[in-house]
C-alpha cells in the first residue's frame, strides 16, 4: 500500500511539473501576442494620423 501512494505521489509530481511547463508556454505566447497587439495598435496610429495629415486640404 504504501508502495503505491509513493508511486502516485510520483505520478502527480510528474504531472504538476508538466503542468508547470505548458502553463509557462501559455503565459509566453499570451505575452507575445500582447507585444504583437501593441504593434498593430501604434502602426494603426501611425496610419491614421498619416491619412489624416495627407488629407487637410481634401474636405
């Protein structure tokens, strides 16, 4: 009995520790994508405000 409790022990430990491994991925590409977002957001800006200065005299 206690043979097994020390092998399922073991099993969770294994378990936790991938767990850990694939939750950092996570938090990795979640904090890529954020970055990619940001640059999407300031070249967004940087267009806007082009068009706009392009366009003054258009109205």
């Amino acid at each position: 009995m206690i043979s097994q409790i020390a092998s399922d022990s073991s099993q969770v430990v294994t378990a936790v520790v991938q767990l850990n491994a694939i939750a950092e991925q996570i938090a990795t590409g979640a904090e890529e994508v954020a970055a990619q977002a940001g640059t999407v957001a300031t070249a967004g800006e940087k267009m806007s405000a082009t068009g706009q200065r392009f366009c003054v005299g258009c109205r």
